[in-house]
C-alpha cells in the first residue's frame, strides 16, 4: 500500500520549498527595480566615487558571504542593497541560508562615501535547517542597526570599511514536532572591501 500521506507531505514540503525561493527572487527583483529607477532622482552630485560594489572579506571567511552594490544619494548619505549567503555546521545542526537585504546610510566626517557613518537596515534570509536527519526550511528576518569607518586605500581607488552591524534575529524553524525560534539579539562584524565606479 503506498505511503499517500509521505507523498502529500513531501509534495507541500517541495512546493513550499519553491514557492518561497520566488517569493524571495520576486521581492529582490521588485527592490532592485525601484532602486534604479529612482536613482536619478535620489541623486544631487556626482563624483568619481559615486557608486560602490562592497565585498564582505571578513564574513566570507567565517561562511557569510555578502555582496553589496552601494549608491551615494547625495553628499551625506547612501543605500545600500546587498545578497547574503550564511553557512553553518555544528557537530547536530546544519544550516543554510540565503537571501537580500537594505541599509540606508548617514556620513557624519565627511563626504560619501568616506569616513564614519551609522544607519539601519534589514535582511531577510530563506533558511535550511538540518537536525539529526530532521530537515525544515522557513524565513527569517534581520532588522539591525550599523556603523562604519571608510577609509581610502593610498594612490588606489579600493576603500576598505570595518562596520558593526547589532539588532535582533526574528523567525522559527518546527524539526521533528519541535518549534524552534529564532529569536534573540545578533551581531555582524564585517570588513568591506570598496571599488568606487
């Protein structure tokens, strides 16, 4: 006799697997296409160091890779939209997890894009959990608040920016008929290395 609940199960599991991949790409998409649309508008003065493509040195070697593509808005501030790519093993849990994220950014030394800045921001991530042959998968969301120091590497366009990133991990993960939340305080240390363009 076949197993039609097992099926059932799997066949919601693999939709909703899908499903929250588009719903992930289509939101990336949609703010992408804002964001350049309006990017003329945002825009007061250009410079040589107007838009950067930011590269996360730091969290890459610690299994968070993160790319941003970060814009000047005028001579105090930026936006930043960024991909995120999180990795982690444990000796039970593996987890996986990818998606998106924004910030708005305010210069208080100088000129974007140099010198100290803070700001907010928020990610949001599709996760993959894995426990002991358990597996479920389920968003979570990370609004933080961030501040930096970019500083200009000698007689070479790179800049390089040591950031702090505080706020709070919200979402949960159910393994074997356990709802997990993931929920409490984070941080992310990172160290983005800049090419202006």
């Amino acid at each position: 006799m076949k197993n039609t609940a097992g099926s059932k199960q799997y066949a919601v599991g693999t939709m909703q697997y899908v499903g929250g991949k588009f719903f992930l790409l289509t939101a990336c998409c949609l703010l992408l296409t804002f964001l350049l649309a309006g990017q003329s508008a945002f825009a007061e003065e250009q410079t040589d160091r107007y838009r950067l493509v930011n590269l996360d040195g730091l969290g890459a070697v610690f299994g968070m890779a993160r790319l941003e593509y970060q814009q000047n808005i005028n001579g105090k501030s930026a936006w930043a939209l960024r991909g995120v790519f999180w990795r982690s093993n444990t000796e039970s849990w593996k987890w996986d997890a990818y998606g998106g994220g924004f910030s708005y950014r305010r210069y208080i030394t100088h000129n974007a894009p140099e010198g100290g800045w803070f700001g907010g921001g928020i990610d949001v991530l599709y996760t993959n959990a894995k426990y002991i042959g358990k597996e479920d998968n389920s968003y979570f969301v990370f609004p933080h608040a961030e501040a930096g120091y970019t500083l200009s590497l000698k007689e070479s366009r790179w800049l390089i920016t040591p950031s702090l990133s505080l706020g709070n991990y919200i979402g949960n993960i159910e393994i074997s008929n356990s709802n997990i939340p993931i929920m409490g305080a984070g941080m992310r240390l990172s160290v983005l290395l800049s090419y202006p363009f």
